[in-house]
C-alpha cells in the first residue's frame, strides 16, 4: 500500500467540488484506492484547503460523509498545511490567476504538482511555471480531461482503425447559452469572472487550451490559426446580483490548420442557443467515413451510407439527413474523464507510469489561446510553429 497526501486548493470552487474532489477524489477513496500495474494500492488522503470555513468544512465533514462516511482534513492555513512533510501533491483548481503563485510555492517544497487550466492567462508566465517544475524535477500535470470523454475515445477509436480514410476537415461546434442574471428567474450557470478578462475570463483563453491538447491529439500538431473574438453581452449580473460590465470575449471562432493540413475549425460560444446532439459536438469528414462525436455518444456514415442530395429548395426536403448515421457501441463503462487523469497521475507520482500531460503541454495551450488573441485582434494568421 502507498499513501499520497493531497493538499486541494480551490476546491470549494465549481470545478475543485465536483469534478475533482466529489467525482475524482472521494470517487477513488470509496472504491478503495487506485490499483498500479505492479500490483499496489494506491491509497489517497486529500485535505482541503482554501479561505472560506464554512464550505470546507462542509466538503470535508457534510459532503465527505454522504460520500465515504467518514471525514477528510481540511484548513485555511494553506501554505502551513502544503508545507507538510507527509504531503505529496499539490492540486490547484483555484481561479486561474492564483495558478502561478501555488505552482512556485509547490515547486519549491518540492511537491508534485497537479493542476486546472488554463496553468496561467501569459503565454511567458505559463512556460516558466513549466521549466519551474522541469528544474524542481517534480511530477507535474495539467487537467486535459476532454481526452477521456466517451465521444472521444470512440472517435479516436476510429481514427486509428483507419475508418475515415484520409482526414480531410474537421468541424467543432462548443458552447451553449449562459443567462446573465437580468431574469432573478434565471441565474447564470458560470461564475462571472469568466465575463471579465481582468478576472482571467475570455473564451479564447478558456477553451483554446482545450483545442489544443485536442487537435494535437486527434490530428496532429497545429500550425497556424485565423481566429475571430466577440464580447457579444455587454453587462451580466454577478453573484451579488450587481450588473458588470464584460470584458472578455464569449464567443470565438477560429480555424486551426494542422501541421499535416487539416483544417479544424471550432466555434465556441456562452451565446448561442443549442440545436445539435451536445453542447459540444466535433465532425470529422474523412475520405472514406465522417463520425460525428458528443460529449459521450458518437454516430458514424461510411461512403455506402452517404446520402446523394440535389439542392432544389422548391420542393421540402426529401431526405433525412440524421437516418444515414449508425450509433457507435460503447465499448466499455467510461469512467469520469477527471478521475481516469486523477488515476494516471496519482500512479505517476507512486512511480507507475508516465504522464504526458505535464505544465509543458498546459503551456502549449496557453500559447494558442494567445495566439488566437492575436489573430483577432491583428486580424490575421498567425503561426503556431514556435509557440505552440
Ligand atoms: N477542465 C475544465 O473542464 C474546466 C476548468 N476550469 C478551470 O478551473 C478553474 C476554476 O474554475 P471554477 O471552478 O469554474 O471557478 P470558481 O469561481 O467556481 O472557483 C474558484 C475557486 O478559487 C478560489 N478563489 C478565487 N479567488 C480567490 C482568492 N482571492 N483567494 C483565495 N481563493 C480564491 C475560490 O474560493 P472561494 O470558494 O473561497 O471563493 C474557489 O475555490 C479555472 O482556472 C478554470 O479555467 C473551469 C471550468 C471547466
Ligand atoms: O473551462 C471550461 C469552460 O466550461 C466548459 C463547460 O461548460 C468546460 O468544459 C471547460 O473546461
């Protein structure tokens, strides 16, 4: 058995509570640790950590009791409580410009690190928080969670069998509509420092980090972007229920050309309102087949199935487009993306197996999310050959 103490930081947030200390955290300590490939335990020990006691305590006393039935530790004294000898990993999912400050902190006691992105809203800032780690010598990790969605595994699933043929385009569509607090009826379903850049909001820098490790992933390296951003809501209503005036961006649009000359273009958007399979759904158009992938399920049409329209608008449509698509199988039960990433790093820093997905990849996205920012604000490509 291996114990791994983890100290939590920004885990009375959105994401810090549910995704990684309900769903990943507590998920691994109800199911009795983590297995590694030479045949140990890996036992986990969070203790939360942050400025406000009441909601660490209810996390750790509360929420740690319908979950695991018994408590976890928790303290508002965080850089006593990460200056722990027995701790050995530092998780930060804090906001993203306290990001910085835990990485140093951490790098310097000598912890592993494991954190949210965006690792910093600089593309310099992100970089050296990498080679902070690299020159520590610690295990380091950023969340790339949509890797492990379903609908991605299955479209990666497919990619590699060959099905598509060659890859020819690829079509991200992201996002949904964020109310902005003007109806009391209906509240925002995001925090507000997402609407303002002065808070380290902005969809570029928000979801490009994802475009990245994504495209890289699925289609190889990018190579150059062209990318639009838009403040389309001026003012929101924010957790006081006092109106803001936004200052970073809510939709983008942007095409990535792939090192190899595919061209994927993503839309992402808090404004638009949802007429397709998921609130994010990407198409792949292949010589051969196209699959279009949710969040979890994945249809397909190879070339026998390809419907053959003639365009004449005078008559109603004849075909149905959604009937030539086949439902992909799951192949197995997906567990929770955070949690499959929480396991892969939590057996990295117990000595079982690599991690590639270390700050270094995380400022990989940090660069295109600037990049993109260039390209709308210069309105021109511009080349991700040495930033990203
Ligand atoms: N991988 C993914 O899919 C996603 C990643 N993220 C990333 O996760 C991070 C957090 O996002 P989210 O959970 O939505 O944000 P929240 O606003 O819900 O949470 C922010 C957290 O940071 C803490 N915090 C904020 N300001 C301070 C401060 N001045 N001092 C101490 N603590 C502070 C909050 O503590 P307190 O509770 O005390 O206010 C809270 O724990 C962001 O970097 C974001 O980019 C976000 C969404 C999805
Ligand atoms: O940062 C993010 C913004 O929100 C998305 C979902 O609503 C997340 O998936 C993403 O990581």
């Amino acid at each position: 058995m291996t114990t791994l103490t983890v100290a939590m930081h920004g885990v009375t947030g959105r994401m810090g509570t549910n995704q990684h200390y309900i769903r990943s955290i507590l998920a691994i300590m109800r199911q009795g640790g983590v297995k590694t490939s030479d045949g140990r335990t890996i036992d986990v020990k969070p203790i939360l950590l942050g400025r406000d006691e009441a909601k660490l305590k209810h996390l750790a006393e509360t929420v740690a009791m319908e979950e695991i039935g018994r408590k976890v530790d928790w303290s508002t004294d965080v850089d006593n409580a990460i200056s722990a000898p027995n701790v050995d990993i530092v998780f930060d999912s804090s906001s993203t410009q306290m990001r910085a400050s835990m990485v140093r902190k951490a790098a310097k006691l000598g912890k592993a690190i494991y954190c949210e992105k965006p690792i910093a809203i600089d593309p310099a800032e992100a970089m050296s928080l990498a080679e902070t780690c690299e020159s520590a010598g610690i295990c380091n990790g950023v969340v790339q969670d949509k890797l492990w969605l379903p609908g991605v595994r299955k479209l990666r699933a497919l990619r590699d069998q060959g099905f598509f043929g060659d890859i020819l385009s690829v079509r991200g569509e992201f996002g949904y509509w964020v109310f902005t607090g003007h109806d009391p009826d209906q509240p925002p379903q995001r925090p507000s420092w997402n609407y303002r850049s002065e808070d380290g909001g902005g969809m570029m820098t928000d979801m490009f980090c994802h475009w990245e490790y994504l495209i890289d992933d699925l289609f190889g390296p990018i190579d150059r972007v062209l990318a639009h951003a838009a403040i389309d809501l001026p003012e929101r209503i924010d957790e006081c229920g006092k109106p803001y005036d936004c200052t970073a961006d809510d939709s983008a649009y942007a095409i990535f050309i792939t090192k190899s000359g595919i061209t994927c273009q993503f839309n992402s958007s808090w404004t638009t309102r949802v007429r397709r399979d998921d609130l994010l759904t990407i198409q792949v158009d292949g010589t051969k087949g196209s699959a279009v992938a949710g969040l979890r399920e994945c249809y397909v049409q190879d070339m026998d199935s390809t419907p053959r329209p003639t365009w004449n608008p005078d008559v109603p449509q004849p075909i149905d487009f959604y009937s030539g698509w086949t439902q992909i199988p799951d192949e197995t039960d997906y567990d929770n993306a955070f949690k499959i990433q929480w396991e892969l790093f939590l057996r990295h820093v117990a000595g079982d197996g690599e991690f590639p997905w270390s700050l270094r990849n995380g400022a990989a996205g940090v660069a295109l999310a600037n990049a993109g920012e260039t390209s709308s604000c210069e309105q021109r490509w511009v080349s991700c050959s040495n930033t990203c």
